[in-house]
C-alpha cells in the first residue's frame, strides 16, 4: 500500500504490498542538496529531502512507525505517491550493502533494476549513495518505484523511497527530489 501506515521494507521482508510508479516528463535538475523554490522538505536526524507542494507530510501516528519521515501525494482520498525516510533498518558497511537491505522490502514479483552509482549532498561533499528502480503492476495498475540508500556519517544506514502510481509524478520532479536528499 501507499498509505505509508503499512509500508515497511526492513532487510527481513519478504513481501511488500507498496504501490509504485515514476512516470517521464520534463523538468531540470537543482544541484544536489538544493531544494526547489516552494519545496519543503522532510527532515530527519541524519537525511533532509525535498518533496513537491502537492504532497503533505505524514504525522508520526499517520506513517509507519518503520518510517522516520513520509508525505503522500493524495487523490480522491486515496494516495497515489509517498515519499518515506527509513533510517538505521540494517547493519551495513557500504552504500551498496544498505541499498540490497532497502531492496529486500520491494514487493516480491516486481521488476528489479540494476543498482546506480550516485552521489548525494554530505556535511563533507558529495557522499556516495545508491539508486535503484523498480517496477511492477497491482490490481492492474503499473507502478514504479525508486529508493537511494546509503550510510550516513555515523555509517548508519538510510533510505529514502519514491513510490507513485501512473503518471502523478513527471521525471524532472523524481529528479529534483533525488538531487535534494541531504546526508548528516
């Protein structure tokens, strides 16, 4: 579910009912850690991410509780994006080994995506990060899905999760909001 109550994607899940999807469209990157005019962000001890005026911030008895931070872009009283923050859900010791735990929580069936090399805005430069992409349909809508994961500067992991159904979120906005995140 998008809900952001139900979403939960520790090293251990096996399942995940998330409801994903990025669709293309236009717009310009920011720079990393730069948070578009009329943004506001989420903001958590160790990761800071911008997300677009549409959505609205989840309040801590609205998100999961294995969420340090969400907003959901809703329609018709249904959500149909979420952004979540998950901070400290495995031990790991690179960038790479956190980004394969954040993998562990997308739902089984859905189309898994080669891991990227990105960078992310640190207290020090840029900090290394990974992105990965997912995809898959549920109850016959095609969803799609990014998460960059990485350590923070206590080389404790996070994760930050886009997940938006068809067509409510152009590329230049997954962008804006992957180029934002910020690393303490």
């Amino acid at each position: 579910m998008v809900s952001g109550k139900t979403t939960r994607w520790p090293v251990l899940a096996t399942a995940l009912s998330a409801a994903v999807l990025l669709t293309a469209g236009c717009g310009t990157g920011t720079g990393a850690g730069t948070v578009p005019d009329g943004w506001k962000t989420l903001k958590t001890p160790a990761v800071t991410v911008a997300y677009p005026p549409a959505f609205t911030p989840q309040t801590d008895s609205e998100r999961s509780k294995y969420n340090a931070a969400a907003a959901t872009l809703d329609e018709g009283g249904k959500s149909v994006a979420i952004i979540t923050v998950q901070l400290g859900f495995t031990n790991a010791d690179s960038a790479e080994e956190a980004a394969i735990g954040a993998e562990a929580g997308i739902a089984l069936g859905s189309t898994l995506g080669k891991q990227e090399e990105i960078t992310v805005a640190g207290p020090d430069g840029d900090e290394e990060a990974r992105r990965v992409n997912f995809a898959f349909t549920e109850k016959g809508t095609r969803y799609q899905g990014v998460i960059v994961a990485g350590l923070d500067s206590a080389e404790k992991s996070y994760a930050v999760r886009i997940d938006a159904a068809g067509g409510k979120l152009a590329e230049g906005e997954l962008n804006r909001i992957i180029e934002s995140i910020t690393v303490e």
